[in-house]
C-alpha cells in the first residue's frame, strides 16, 4: 500500500492518468467507474491508480473525516459483482491536520478489458471515458499478450489434412531438429507436430500458426492474410494504377513470392556517372532494408483481423501498412529499442526458415542500410492503435536529373574545359589504363617525358587528375565532373 509520503506527492502529482481527487462520498458510480478505469491501464504503465476521497482537484483537503462505514463501502467495490474481472485493489485512511483522506489503491489487470456494468472505462489524461471499438482491442490483445497467444492456439476449423505435412517435415523438422533425429522418430506426424507447438493434441486440430506457415488455403482460415501490392503513379491512392497484384498463400510459398516482387519490381538500378570517364549503379531503394520492413510486417501482423499486409509504392516513396500496433511491452517511447512477439511461434519459424533473426537489430540495419543507399531515414508512425506504418523515401542518389544518362545530350548546366593535345591525350591513355606509368606515356604519345610531367603536374593542380599509390604501383584517377565539355586549345 501507499504511503503517507507518497500520498502528499501524489496530491499534486502532475500523473494525472494515475489519480482521481473527489470530495464526494456518496456517488457510487463515480467511484466504480474510476476503479474501472484504473484497473484496464490503457496506457500500458504498469502503474498502480488512486482513488482519493477527501481531496479537492488542486490537491488541497476537503477536512473529510473517514468513517469505518466508509471505508465499507468502498472496499466492498471490489466484490460486488458490478466490476469484472474483480479488480486487485486495497483500501485504507490517512489522517492529517486538515482532514482524513480514503485512498482505493487499484493495480492494473492482467486480464483487461475490466467492465463496469458491461461498459470498459478507461482513463485519458485527467478525466475518465468509454473505450471505442479500437481502445477495447488493444485491451484484449494485452489479455492474450499474458495468456497464451494467437498463433499457439488451436485452429478448430482446421484438420490435418489442411496443412501440408510434406513441407513442414522438409522446410522445418528437419532443419529444426536435424535429418537424423527427424528419420528416426516413429510418432505419428499430430505428435511431431504437437512438440513443436503446430498441433494441438487436446482439440486434435492444427494451431493458427501451422496454418499460416504450412497451410494449403490459410485464407479460408484467416480472410486477411495475404499481401496487396500497388502500384501508382502518383503520389497516393488517388492516382491512376500502374500495377496490382495480391500474394498468398502459406509463408513457405509467401515470403519467397515476395521477395521475387522486391527483385523483379520494385527494385530498379541504374547508371550514374560520377566523372566523366566513370559511372557506378544506384538503386531506388536498398533490397535488405525493404525485404527487412517487409517480413518484419508479416511476422508481426494481426493474424485475427481481415486488413491486408498493404504494400503501396508511389512515384517518390514506398508504404507498409500492417494490421496491428506495437504489441506486449513495446511502446511509441521506447521503439524500437525494447520489442515484443506478437507471434512468437511464427517468428522463431520464420527464424528457423532463414528469414529473420530475431535479434532486435532489424529497425537499426535498416537505417544504416537507407543511409548508405541516399535514402531518408524510414518513419514509422507507431501511433495508429489498431496498424503499423512505415514510408520509405526513394534515393535522391536515384531521383537526380542528371543521373543515368550514358549518351546524348548532357542535362543540367554544361562547362567548359580548355585542355591542350597532350593533356587530353593524358586523359585518353588513363581512361583506358588507370595503372600506366609516365615512362609508357611518354613512348605512346612520343613526346618527351620531361615535357608530360610538366603537363601532369599543370593538370593536377587544376584537379583534373589525382595519383594515388606508389610510382611502381599507384593507379591515375580522372576527377572532371561528367557534365563538362573539353576544347581542344
């Protein structure tokens, strides 16, 4: 229980989520319903709630004098039958010169949403509510975050014969338990599955997450698992279509599907120059970072709701939508340093498939991997409740006019570079051969080797060529941006 202490600070505690001050001791509703809304913690702090009769708003006393037939009353809050689950809570009276106060001190439920009379109150800020639609199912999901979670529960829909055996022995038996062990086990395939939570013995039905991995038709099961890809022209969904196409299937036929779209069309590469004798590839978006977000978003998704994975890719950025929020003990302030399973049995399949490594590095690699590319930073909007959202901006690397042009006319502003014969013979001979030495030069162009040097140091101290290395084993750089022209003078 609180103490007196910490009562005094609490009075003007700016928490005001975690505490209610009332001078009233008679209105019974009021008091449920706050209790209520302690107990269902919607903010997920794990803190305890007080209820303070005898307190003004302020923090100041009311001079109240607690009663035992009071502090009845209030504690018989807890097993009245009017707040379900029977919220944990604890009563007591603190005395000081300027009155009593009865605090009700209320711990958060494991086993939210808490009712009062059918309705789940909540707490927003200082002053109490009813949970929406949306509120109440992050609630529920926190129950199942402390019970057992959806994907080890069993399907009862399903049968044996909906899940391909074939492919969970080859894809993840044996790479799980090894060839060895896996031949040699003579139980029946229910059992094998049952040891490794794809199979529940008790209702003889395969769990959720033995169909999502292994299943022929999940969706039968499932209405919202698949991927919806498009593609737009524009800059959102109100812009005309360029490509469309939906993925399913279980994650052994999903994942690689997936991954093909990423290579065949999402991720473009093309050539930039960066001298004029020298051009590198650059691509919209780095492969690993998108393929990361991606399986990422389907191992984290909301198996339970009928949303798909959306995909959406636009003319300057790409959109994951995924349907569920940050789950268990992940929030919008620590993310994406603490994270959560929302399916634990279908990441560490996913691990064991090779496709995650569930190491809590994925959002960081991702970062270092946009950067390298000349991508932004991705930004991921944790604050939509009930979806997960994440754009990524293409490269401005990629996104450059000037970029890819190997002919034709040069873009953008042109300048101009007088050169002699020799200096852009010099040019000429290190394009063809970045290792040649003076010696060569000169026996090349027939020119005598005092007079080349001449010409090089000139053309150094101008930047039009740099030398890296030793005499015998340097290599010659040309350093002239793409986007000149070289008179001859």
């Amino acid at each position: 229980m609180i103490t007196k202490d910490e009562i005094q600070e609490l009075l003007h505690s700016t928490e005001t989520y975690r505490v209610e001050r009332t001078t009233s001791t008679g209105d019974m509703d009021k008091f449920q319903e706050a209790i209520c809304a302690f107990a269902n913690d919607l903010p997920n702090s794990r803190k305890n709630g007080y209820l303070i009769l005898g307190a003004y708003d302020n923090g100041e006393l009311s001079g109240l004098k607690v009663t035992d037939e009071l502090l009845k009353k209030i504690a018989a809050i807890r097993s009245n039958g009017n707040i379900l689950p029977i919220p944990v809570m604890s009563v007591d009276r603190f005395q000081f010169p300027e009155g009593d106060l009865l605090v009700a001190e209320v711990s958060p439920s494991d086993l939210p949403p808490v009712r009062y009379r059918g309705r789940t109150f909540i707490r927003i800020g200082p002053r109490r509510d009813i949970a929406t639609e949306a509120e109440e199912r992050i609630l529920a999901e926190r129950r199942m975050s402390f019970m057992a979670t959806f994907d080890t529960m069993p399907c009862l829909a399903a049968k044996l014969n909906d899940i391909n055996t074939d492919l969970l022995r080859t894809k993840y038996l044996i790479p799980l338990l090894g060839n060895e062990l896996v031949e040699s086990d003579t139980r029946p395939i229910e059992e094998q599955m049952a040891a490794v939570g794809m199979y529940d013995t008790e209702h003889k039905c395969p769990t959720y997450a033995a169909v999502v991995l292994f299943g022929y038709k999940p969706r039968r099961f499932m209405p919202g698992l698949y991927v919806q890809y498009v593609c737009f022209k524009g800059e959102d969904v109100t812009s005309e279509v360029e490509n469309e196409m939906q993925l399913e299937g279980n994650y052994c036929e999903l994942l690689p599907r997936l991954e093909s779209l990423l290579e065949l069309s999402v991720i473009k590469k093309k050539p930039v120059f960066v001298s004029i004798l020298r051009e590198e590839m650059v691509s919209n978006y780095p492969y690993q970072a998108i393929r990361e977000l991606l399986l990422n978003a389907c191992m984290h998704r909301d198996m339970q709701s009928n949303t798909p994975l959306r995909f959406y890719e636009f003319a300057s950025h790409l959109e994951i939508l995924n349907a569920g929020g940050l789950y268990g003990n992940a929030r919008p302030e620590n993310f994406p340093s603490v994270n959560d399973y929302r399916n634990p049995l279908v990441a560490s399949a996913m691990k064991t498939l090779g496709y995650v490594n569930m190491f809590n590095r994925g959002v960081g690699q991702v970062q270092t991997d946009l950067k390298e590319n000349g991508n932004q930073p991705a930004e991921f909007n944790v604050n939509l409740i009930t979806a997960f959202k994440v754009d990524v901006r293409v490269s401005q690397s990629y996104t450059k006019e000037d970029g890819g042009k190997t002919g034709g006319k040069v873009g953008g502003d042109v300048a101009l570079i007088e050169m002699t014969d020799i200096q852009k013979s010099i040019i000429d001979l290190i394009g063809a051969d970045a290792s040649i030495s003076i010696d060569l030069m000169a026996v090349k162009m027939a020119v005598k080797k005092r007079t080349l040097e001449r010409e090089i140091a000139k053309m150094k101290q101008k930047g039009y060529i740099s030398r890296t290395g030793s005499p015998r084993s340097g290599k010659w750089e040309v350093i002239i941006p793409y986007n000149c022209v070289i008179e001859i003078v």
